[in-house]
C-alpha cells in the first residue's frame, strides 16, 4: 500500500474536510506492544476525552499456523504443539487432543490414566486461573497479589516438573493413555503444596476481595448480559460469572469427573468483579477436586493394551517379536485412526477447548481444529468496553484471561 | 581564621552554606536512597529479595550500589527528543518537578535554633503558604511534558495530572487551616514551638495529629495525590497509558522525572512530620533539664530523621499494598468526600476553639 | 448425544429426524459417528435450518459453539470443501453438527450472522483461512492474516514453505475515520 507523497497530502485534505471540528473524538490505538495486552492484541479505540465511543480489535499477531502444521504432521507429533495452544494452562490442551483422537479410535484410558489426567488438569487449570487473577491485578494496581500468586503458582510448576520433565511443555498425554506415571512420593509432595497453596490464596484473598478501593476498580465494570453472552458464544468463567451454570465436566460429562464431587460457582451480573470471585472460588473447587481425586488413584496400567493405539513397553519391544512390530508399525507409520471425525469438548481454564479432528483412515490429519475460547471474549470486548473509560479496558481485559496462543493459534 | 569566621557570619553566606547542607545531605542523599529503598522495600512486602547484584570488585553493599549504577546508566543512555514536540517546554519541563521538591525544604527547621542561628533555611512569617506556591508550580512540570510530547498516551497523562494536582491543592490548603487555627500563625517555627506544649502537664505532646487527627488525615491524602504516588498515579498509568506524561522521555531527563518524585516522597515525610509529629521536638526531652545543648541539637535532628523515614516507608508502602484509583474515581474522592470533610473541619476546629480555649 | 430432556407422548426424535420433518428434502445425509450427531444438509436451506435451530422449542439451541470448514482436495472427494457448524443447548442438553458441502468454483454460502452474535468473527477467519464467500456478512475482510496476504492457507495447494511478497511499513493514522458518526 505504497502511496505517492501527494496522495497522502489529497487524503489528508479529504479527512479535514469530513471532519467534524465540533466533535472531540481521538483516536488512540491501545496498540499491539503495551504492557497490558498480555499475547498481543492491538485495540483502536475512539475516545471522546476518556470515554470510549468505539472500539476495533485487531488480532493474529500470534498466527503460528498450528491448524496447518498438524495437517503436515502425524497423529502424534501434534500433542507438542498442543501444548503451545494455550501457554499457561498446557496439560488441559493436552488432554482435550488426545481424548478427541481416542474418540475417533473408540478406545478409552484406563482408569489410573484418567485420574491421573484428572490431577495434571485441575493443576493446569488452577495455574491458568492464577496467572489471569494475578496479571489482571497487577494492572490495576496490587501488585504485591501477583508476585504472591506466581510464587503459589511455582509450587504448582514444581509438581508439573516431577511429573511430566518440563514446566511449560509438558507433552504428557499419549493416546490411549500418559507418557509418564506419576513418581513415588508424588502424592504426598502434592498434600504438601496444595496446603500451601491454600495458605496463599487465604492471604490473598484477604488482601484484594473486600478492598473498596479494588471494588470499585472492578464493580459494574465490563457487565454483559445473559443473553449477549450467549450470543456471543461465552464458555467457561466467562459465562459462569454471567450467571449460567454450564460446566463441561457437568453436562457432557469426560473422563472421571463423573465420580468427583465439586461444585460449580456462578456469579450474577456478568461484570469483572464477579468474574475474579468466580475464579478464586474455582480455584478452591480444584483443589478439592485434586485432593478427591488422590485419595481414590486406583492401581493399575497408565497406557490402554490395544495394539496400534499405544507403543508396547520396551520390554516386549525388545522381548516379542509382536511388540517389535507394533513398535516398528507406530514409529514408522505413525497413528491410523479409523476415517471419521469427532468433536470432544473439555472444560479449559477458559471454556469449552473443544478440538474437532477429522481423520480419513491414512495416517495424515486431514483437519485438526481448536475451538478458542478466548475468541468470542475478544471478540465481544467492543460490547463490554464501549462506555467505559479508558482506564477500564485494563480490567475489561484483563479479566477475559486472553492468552495469544489460543487466540491466534 | 579571622576572615573565615567573619565570612561566616554574613547572614547571606550563612543562607548558602545551609542550602547546601540540606540538598546535599538531607534532600539529595534520602531522595536516591529511597529510589533504593523503594524497590528493597517493595521486595520484603512481596516475598522476594530485590537488588542486591551491584558491585565493584567484591563489595555489594546489599545493593546500595544500585543508586550509584542507576545514575550511571541514565547519564549514558541516548537523549530522544520525538518528532513533531515542542523543543523549549520538552527540554525544561523535568525541571520543575525537582525544584519544587527541593524547594519545599527551604522553611523545614531541623533542630532547635541555638542563639540566632537557625537550623532552617528560611523562617518566613507566611511559611506554609510558601508551600502552597512551591507545589503549585510542580503542576507545570507534568502539564508541560505531557502537551509537549507528539503522542496521545503522554496528553492523556498531562490531562490527567494537572486535574489532578490543581484539584488536590485545594483540599491541601483548607486540611491546613486548622493547623493555623489551633496554633495561632503561619510561620513554621511558631508551629513546630506550639507542638511543644504538654497537655495534663508534661504527659501528651500537643502534636498536630492529636490537634487535628481529621487534618493530619486529609493532608497526608492530599500530599500523595499531589505528588501523584499510589494510589493516585492515573496520570502516570503504568498499564492504561503506559507511562502517562513521562513517556517520551529517557536517559537523564526521565531521571529528573523519577528523582523529582523521590524528593518529593522525602519532602512530603518532612512535611508531615512538621506539621503534624512535633517537627524536630523530642517528646519529653525537657525533663531531663540538664541536658547540654549540643546533645539536644542531635537528638533532635535524629528523631526528625526517623520519622521522616518512617513516612517515607510507609508512603511507599502503601504503594506496594493498594490498588490503584481510576481517575474519575480519583476527582470524586477529591470533590465529593475530601471537601466536605476538609470544610466539616476547618467550621469544627473554629467552633472548638472558640468555645473551649 | 441426541437426547431430549422432556419425554413427550410422541416418540422422542432425534434431531436429524426433526430437521428432515420441518425442512423435507433438505437433508442429503446423516449420520451418528461415535455419538456425534451431523446432519448434512443443502446450501440453500442453510439459513432457514439454523432459524429453527435456534428458536424452536425442541432444539432450543443457543450456543454456536464452532465453524470452520475442512478441504477434501487430496481425498479427491467432488464437493471439496465442507462447511461445518457446531451447536449446543444448554436447555436441553444435546450438540448437533451441521455441514454444507461446497464446490470449488462456487464457494459461496449464506452467512448466520444474525442469528448469533459470535458467528462474525468465526466467518471471517473461514473466508481468510479457505476463502469461503459468506453472503449477507457486513465486514468479510482477513481476520488472522494481515490484509495484503495473498492466497487463503488452510487450503490443501497452499503449500506450506511459501513466501509472501515483503509490505512496507503502512502509516497508522489511515486507518482512523475521524468524520464517521457514532
């Protein structure tokens, strides 16, 4: 879009003309690199003084092209980039993959692999709800509640380590089961920091929860009604602070959450405040969910026995010549689900992570696709921003808990 | 020695040699030490350990040498100027700032004065009022840097600071009229000699916040806000518009910035304890009646010293504690509840005095 | 799964058998893959099948959950793309998956947008992803891409490795309309 000197100047002249001098609106762009948009999303805002009159976002800063990469990979060299869907909350991309392609296998894990996939998720989950409650604290202002939440979130990381290798990319779930089991002593390890993780949040919450001055930050901000929210395809926290008690592990009920006994947290008015008590009430229930969850880990295999779906124990691989095969088979040809297509939603730190895998009997993907939560959030911002003031696009934005990767994929 | 002596005694060399004194031992050295101790601070609130890695050769210091490479680093770093600013207010704008911090020490007494030299700069008959002024002049250093820079995130932030300020000096002013009421004049060293009295004979000092415990409130609120530290730094932003009215500048002017608002954190320290604490007076001090003058010159210096920096930890304090006003919500504390409260004080004060004393 | 909350004196359909019963002759094919319901059904009752969804008792289907589209090209399959929307009720508990079957050189179809808010955005990173013309939609520019990308990636010959022609640097202030009205 290379324009002439003087092209610019005539257009110029033609905005002056159509400019209405009476009015005082700016345009200011809450631009891609700003300290408060966490994964970089750029905002032009039209402000009239400091209230906002329009708003018009822009995303795919983070585009990596996932969606494409795993149509040129096998089955399994996806679950790596899974983990870099959503950042802070991997092990649920993880396990929301590899159950999709159990589904179109028609195999299921066996029962220590889904509590196990049970623990490994709610930590995810309780650590994507600190990393949003934190950043978005620390943008209005409290910044002492972040660093003490990344501090309880280390604790959380420690145990992510032990189990999977890495903090971050944890490339866990096989399918049909786990890569790893969980390591001796990894439970009581687990008792021990969740007790401490409790201690931070009761310190936390009496820091910020009955702060008048926090309150008012975030009170009334960012409200949106049930009816927009459904609209607009709200999922998770998101829609639970609206007042809708739609859980994934509720209604179309996954692994064995059947078994576990929580309870979900609604709010009423949809605003930014209702949706941080949801959150820190959350965070809560998964802790509880862990604990119920380790007192009933049963014994037993962490990978599914069908052939063609897991690689055999090294011991048969090198003992049998059917393991050798199978090894052989699964390494050189990859995964082969059955041709079909499946769509398995799983409740996210954010909503409803729902991956849609469509597979047509070769080992090549034909279409792997994330449903992004985050999408219709940034996507209905313009709605919940326009009448406030500038200062509240950080907490607006902050309590939509965008992360880049899953956004942009 | 003669000649030195009798220099000395000019009251004009005497004004000089104590402006020195006070910026270059007292204003200066507390100002960049708390840009460390901020940070020190912050860190113990916040479970961590904060600078500690500056060095030369083996000495650290536990980080005091964060202050010295600070500076270093700011005198070093390139000096932009955006396209499109206005050059003159651009460059003078950090100054304001930083002389209006130095500048509220002028009329602060240290100690008691010892024959006729006094430990103050200046004892002006109208003392606070001087005050008054001086802050009033630091408005200009954020309204200019925020018009003058090319950018919309930096008017956003002078927008906000001069609302801010001007609002602010009001309720400044009408905190202190009580404070005049209750002793009886403006001049400083007549405050300072008033918080000297004992009430129920040598037990309670007759310290300004046991006066005027609703002043000393709204003052201290007003003084924050004035000087733009937590939680009424909307015009400096931090996540809304990134740095507010300092935002284009770097290298040694945005220094000036930052050290301008550390002075101005001591100062505002000096102030209250002035104004509010007994200044330099040590509570129950004129009990021990044999004590030689010089001890008690020190002594009173050192109790104006620690509290001074008990205010300046506890400003900053506050600042790692409490979120963050939004700026309308800033103007409305101001106006609807600060005013009220200052006006309820200054009508209940008068109607005290008038009918008690 | 497909199953309706409320057991009515009439046996209970499935929702293929819903839409086949409201909209006869619309429905090409359906099937039940591993408890997904997908109900495959023509371009031009599209808009009309998803106004039913949404507001018929029955179905009551409230959240548009997902669209995207899938290319057939290297399966060799006549309709190449196929157009796919995910819905849930929450009311009543059951998902449905719909599908249009578009050909290449006539890669159109009505666009829902009215009947959900979210529809907007999920429409237009379809048409910068595939290409797809979504009739009837207000703003169908690129939504993940920048707005001088050549092609549409997610098709199957768009070739992973390829390069796109270096922008210059577009100034900022283009993009604000200072004289529209609020």
């Amino acid at each position: 879009m290379e324009t002439a000197p003087l092209e610019i100047q005539k257009h110029e002249a033609e905005l002056q003309e159509s400019v209405d001098h009476s009015s005082s609106v700016m345009a200011i762009e809450i631009g891609p690199s700003h300290p408060a948009m966490h994964g970089i999303v750029r905002f032009t805002t039209y402000v009239d003084g400091e209230l906002i009159v329009d708003m018009i976002p822009e995303i795919g800063y983070l585009h990596r092209g996932f969606e494409k990469e795993s149509e040129n990979s096998k089955w399994i060299q996806v679950t790596p980039y899974t983990d870099r869907l959503n950042y802070v909350s991997p092990l649920l991309n993880n396990i929301g993959y590899a159950m999709a392609v159990e589904k179109l296998y028609g195999v299921e894990a066996p029962r220590r692999a889904e509590f196990t996939r049970v623990i490994m998720g709610e930590i995810s989950r309780i650590t994507d709800h600190m990393t949003c409650l934190g950043a978005s604290a620390m943008e209005v202002g409290a910044f002492t509640f972040f660093l003490w939440f990344i501090k309880a979130r280390e604790y959380l990381w420690e145990l992510v380590e032990e189990v999977t290798g890495a903090r971050l990319t944890t490339n866990w779930t096989r399918f049909g089961g786990n890569a790893t089991d969980l390591p001796d002593g990894f439970l009581d390890a687990l008792q021990d920091r969740l007790d401490k993780v409790k201690d931070v949040m009761d310190e936390c919450d009496r820091l910020l929860t009955k702060n008048k001055i926090f309150i008012d930050r975030v009170k009334d901000i960012g409200a949106i009604s049930k009816e927009d929210a459904l609209s607009f395809g709200f999922t998770g926290p998101m829609l639970r602070a609206c007042g809708i008690p739609y859980d994934i592990r509720r209604s179309d009920p996954y692994s064995v959450y059947e078994e576990l006994d929580f309870e979900i947290p609604i709010g009423s008015t949809g605003d930014c405040f209702d949706r941080y008590l949801v959150r820190m009430e959350e965070i809560r229930q998964s802790i509880s969910i862990i604990e119920q969850a380790a007192d009933k880990m049963p014994v037993g295999p962490i990978q599914t026995l069908e052939r063609r779906v897991h690689y055999p124990d090294k011991k048969d691989v090198y003992g049998n010549i059917e393991g050798l095969i199978d090894h052989f088979k699964m390494v050189m040809e990859g995964h082969r689900p059955p041709a079909g297509e499946a769509y398995l939603p799983v409740e996210g730190g954010n909503g409803e992570v729902g991956f849609f895998v469509v597979s047509d009997g070769s080992g090549d993907p034909v279409r792997v696709r994330l449903r992004p939560p985050c999408f219709n959030f940034v996507e209905a911002m313009p709605k919940m921003t326009i009448g406030h003031y500038i200062a509240d696009i950080v907490p607006i934005f902050g309590s939509i808990n965008m992360i880049g990767g899953e956004l942009d994929r | 020695m003669q000649i030195l002596l009798e220099i000395l005694s000019i009251p004009l060399v005497q004004s000089l040699l104590k402006i020195v004194v006070v910026i270059l031992l007292f204003a200066m050295p507390l100002g960049t030490l708390m840009t460390l101790m901020e940070r020190k601070w912050s860190a113990m609130i916040q479970d961590r350990v904060g600078p500690n890695r500056a060095n030369a050769g083996n000495f650290t210091g536990n980080g005091l040498l964060h202050i010295a490479a600070d500076g270093l680093k700011s005198i070093f770093k390139e000096d932009t100027m955006p396209e499109g600013s206005d050059r003159f207010l651009f460059l003078i704008a950090p100054f304001f700032g930083l002389i209006a911090g130095v500048a509220t020490f002028a009329i602060i007494p240290f100690a008691a004065p010892i024959g006729d030299f006094k430990f103050q700069i200046a004892d002006v008959e109208p003392g606070l009022l001087f005050i008054f002024a001086i802050t009033s002049l630091s408005v200009y250093g954020a309204v200019l840097a925020g018009a003058s820079s090319n950018s919309k995130y930096a008017l956003l932030g002078g927008t906000r600071a001069s609302a801010q300020m001007l609002s602010y000096e009001v309720f400044m002013g009408l905190a202190l009229m009580g404070v005049f009421m209750v002793y009886g004049s403006t001049r400083v060293s007549d405050i300072v000699d008033g918080q000297n009295q004992y009430w129920f004979g040598s037990l309670i000092p007759q310290w300004g916040v046991f006066t005027q415990p609703l002043g000393f409130l709204l003052f201290t609120t007003a003084l924050i806000a004035e000087t733009k530290r937590a939680p009424f730094d909307a015009p400096e932003g931090e996540s809304e518009i990134v740095a507010g009215y300092f935002l284009e500048y770097s290298g040694m002017r945005w220094s000036a910035f930052m050290l301008a608002e550390y002075v101005a954190v001591v100062g505002v320290a000096s102030l209250i304890t002035t104004l509010f604490f007994g200044g330099y007076h040590v509570p129950w001090l004129h009990l021990w009646t044999s004590a030689p003058e010089w001890l008690v010159r020190i002594l009173q210096v050192l109790k104006f010293s620690l509290f001074v920096i008990f205010f300046c930890w506890f400003q900053i304090q506050l600042r790692w504690t409490v979120p963050k006003f939004r700026f309308d919500q800033t103007m409305a504390l101001g106006w609807k509840k600060l005013l009220p409260l200052s006006l309820i004080n200054t009508v209940a004060t008068a109607v005290i005095i008038l009918i008690f004393v | 799964m497909s199953e309706t909350a409320t057991p009515d004196a009439e046996a209970a359909l499935t929702l293929t058998q819903l839409i086949a019963h409201e909209f006869p002759g619309t429905v090409r094919d359906s099937h039940n893959h591993r408890g997904d319901e997908t109900v495959i059904i023509k371009r031009e009752a599209l808009h009309r099948v998803c106004k039913f969804l949404r507001d018929d008792e029955r179905c009551k289907f409230e959240l548009m959950v997902d669209l995207t589209a899938v290319d057939y090209l290297e399966q060799g399959r006549d309709p190449r793309f196929d157009v796919v929307y995910h819905f849930k009720s929450l009311s009543l508990g059951h998902r449905l998956r719909l599908k249009v079957q578009l050909n290449e050189d006539d890669l159109r179809v009505a666009s829902i947008h009215d009947l959900w808010d979210a529809v907007d955005w999920y429409e237009r990173e379809c048409f910068d992803m595939f290409g797809i013309d979504f009739e009837g939609h207000p703003n169908l520019i690129r939504l993940l891409m920048y707005e001088e990308f050549e092609g549409h990636p997610l098709r199957k010959d768009y070739p992973m490795d390829r390069q796109q022609p270096i922008m210059p640097l577009r100034e900022v202030e283009e993009r604000h309309e200072y004289g529209r009205k609020f």
